[in-house]
C-alpha cells in the first residue's frame, strides 16, 4: 500500500508539472512570440477586467475547446480518427516515468526516490515510447481522409526515422561514458567534477553528441525549423487538419508536452538533470541553513526591488485606461509585498539553524528547484528557436538527417571509443 501511494504521489507530481508547463508554455509562446516579432501579443482576455499580462488567455482557450462544435470529415475511418489524439497524448505523457526530478525525499525515516520508475534499460525506455508517438500521428492523417493530413503523416513518419537514427547514436556515446542505461546512473555520473574544477556534464564530455541529441529532439517534436509533418504554408495543418474541438487541443497539448519531455531529457542527459555545479547532496546537506537564509533573503531584496517598480508604475499610469486595467500594476505590488512577506517571516524564523530533519528537505528541495529551472530554459529555447530560425525544405530535412546527422553521429562514437581506450 505505500509503495502504491509512493507511486501515486509521484506521478501526480509529475502530471501536475508537465501540464501546469504545457499552459505556461503556451503562454510563453505567445508572449515570446510578440516580444521578438516587437508587437503586444495577446492581452484582450480578462476576469473581473484584469488581464494578467495574458495569462487569461489559456484558459480561455480551455472554454472554448470545450464547448466548440466537434466537426468531423463524413468518410474518416472513425475509430481510428478519434484514437489518434489519445494515443499521442498518452506517449507524451508517459515518457516522463522514467526521468528523475531530484534525488530521493526522507519521509518518516524512508528514503523515497524521486523518479516513477527507475528503470534499468530507462534510456532505452524513451526512445522505444517516444517512437510510438509516431503511430498517433500516421493514424491521425490517415484515418481523416484527407490529403493534405495523409502527407503531414508521411513526412512525421519519414522524419522520425530520420532523426530517431541520429537520436541513438548520440545516446550511445553517452552511455559508453557513463556505462549505464539507467537516467539515475547517468545523472549520478554527473555530479562528479573533471580536473577537480569542471563539472562532468554530458555537454562537456559529449560536446558533437549534445548538438546532435539537441537537433533531433527539435525535429522529433516537430518544431520550427523541423515542423514539416504540419507547415501551414504548404499543407495546411497537416496530419491535425480535419480535427477540432478537445480532439484539436489534445494534439495541440502533446506538442507542448513532447516540448517539456525533450527539454527534460537535455538536461537530464547533457546537463546534470537535478545535480547542481559544485554541490553535490552531502554539501547541500551540510550548509542547508546557509543556503537557505541566503535564498530567502535574496527572495526579500528582489521582490522589493519589482514592487517598487510596479508602484513606480502606478504612478506613472493612473487613471491612464480609465477601466479595470488600472487596477493591474496595485495587482502586482500587491503580489510581490507579500512574497516579500513571506521572506521576512521565514528570515524571522531563523533557518540557519535548521536541524538535520530540514537540512535534508531542504537539499531534496534545492535538486528539484534546480531540474526545473534548467526544464524551464530549454524549453523557452524551443520558442526561442521557432521564432528566429526559418522552415527547411523538405529535402533540405532529409540530407541534414541522412547525410550529416547520421555520419557525425557514426564518427562521434569512433572518436568516443578512442579516447576511452587510449586516456
């Protein structure tokens, strides 16, 4: 019964974090998106007349969703077209089972590792579920008999091929490194330092692998410049063409949360997953209360500092809109004054001298932070890249895939081989 509430209790963990990112991704995008093209961006949406600098906007995409007509083509094969969305949103969400978010939780004097399922052949776990996701998507164009979904199906299909190739080969020079298959191996492997100073990162001892790995997973998640299988301006939508309503927006989540998988695994394979440079869990541990009276009081000073800020800017905006958006910059002081708050209160607490119990939370807390603020990055640089890089063509795609990719994939473990033989 624990181990099944242990179980539970994680994957809850993990469900809340990949879709709580797949909406503020969405966000992101959008702001993202206007920030680098220098235009707004979304900012009509409101509750109550306060918009929230766009962060309405998700859920008024949630309502609309789901109560929109489902219109549906008349001569689509219907079980297999209404399987597709599901069938992709399951693999996006079940890749996650394996990838450890920190190193283990002390409850009750149990050690609970932080990961779902800690696999010994984890790695080979991914690539096997993550090529799955393909059979949604080929399901998907096939089944709305369409043609233009029909063609976003074959090139996902030829794509992933492509890339999945190229995809192993860099995971191979990893595993050859860290000698195991297993995600919490290989971070663990990471946490030690190269030279007495260099943390032994996966970028750092697999530099070509990082570049390839990183390609692929832009191309697997089919994202700009790699969004082939659906580019409106040759195919519509492709392989989600026909497809509206929940139907719609399950395809929809799944890419964003193929975005939070791919940005999870970068860092867990090429950039120490939870480890954090030069503090290993014994260090953290043994200097947890300095750590986090340093934290708290840097919480206190920033949201100070942005309080001032958002007052600074009531000032200068009152009475500017003459409607509810006035309201939105005391929303804010508001906000930061009690995150402020909160600080000082922990500060009065005084957690530097915070006992063994809490020294190790405290560490567990720290290693969690640090995976998701690294998630959190690669997956702003996902949005990064869309908006910046243009679209290949097709045949450009394949002889990246098949003529670059693959033989510096070959060469990378050549080389990887030699100087594990040789230094």
């Amino acid at each position: 019964m624990d181990l099944l509430l242990e179980t539970l209790s994680k994957i809850g963990f993990m469900f809340a974090l990949i879709m709580g990112m797949v909406v503020v991704l969405i966000w992101m995008e959008r702001k993202g998106a206007a920030f680098i093209q220098d235009r707004t961006g979304p900012n009509r949406a409101a509750i109550g007349g306060v918009r929230l600098a766009g962060l309405v906007h998700p859920i008024a995409d949630v309502f609309k969703l789901l109560f929109k007509e489902d219109v549906a083509p008349e001569d689509r094969h219907r079980g297999l077209y209404n399987l597709a969305p599901w069938i992709v949103m399951t693999i996006a969400l079940s890749t996650y089972a394996v990838i450890p978010f920190g190193d283990h939780l002390t409850v009750a004097g149990k050690q609970i590792p932080l990961v779902v399922a800690d696999l010994n052949v984890g790695l080979l776990y991914i690539l096997a579920v993550a090529g799955l996701g393909t059979y949604g998507v080929v399901m998907g164009g096939w089944a709305a008999n369409n043609k233009f979904g029909f063609l976003g199906a074959i090139r996902a299909t030829s794509q992933m091929i492509s890339y999945e190739i190229s995809m192993g080969l860099a995971l191979m020079g990893l595993v050859m490194v860290f000698g195991s298959l297993q995600l919490t191996e290989i971070v663990a492997g990471q946490g030690d330092l190269l030279f007495g100073f260099l943390p032994r990162w996966g970028v750092v001892v697999q530099p070509l692998g990082f570049v390839i790995f990183i390609t692929a997973v832009y191309a697997e998640t089919n994202r700009t410049p790699f969004d082939l299988p659906e580019s409106d301006s040759e195919i519509v939508a492709g392989y989600h063409l026909e497809y509206s309503s929940m139907k719609f927006a399950l395809f929809f989540m799944a890419e964003y949360a193929h975005m939070v998988i791919g940005a999870a695994l970068i860092a867990t394979f090429y950039f120490g997953g939870f480890q954090i440079p030069w503090l290993p869990r014994p260090v953290l541990e043994a200097h947890a209360g300095t750590l986090l009276t340093i934290k708290l009081v840097g919480v206190l000073v920033a949201s100070l500092a942005i309080a001032a800020l958002f007052m600074r800017r009531v000032r200068n905006e009152r009475n500017k809109f003459g409607d509810a958006r006035d309201r939105e910059p005391v929303l804010g002081v508001a906000f930061w004054l009690v995150l402020a708050a909160g600080a000082a209160g922990g500060l009065l607490m005084g957690p530097w001298n915070i006992g063994p119990v809490g020294a190790d939370l405290m560490a567990t807390f720290f290693q969690v932070t640090a995976f998701t603020v690294k998630l959190v990055f690669f997956a702003w640089l996902f949005i990064w890249v869309r908006w910046t890089l243009p679209r290949f063509r097709y045949d450009q795609l394949m002889y990246l895939g098949w003529k670059v990719m693959i033989p510096l994939g070959l060469a990378n473990l050549v080389v990887t081989a030699l100087v594990m033989a040789f230094v």
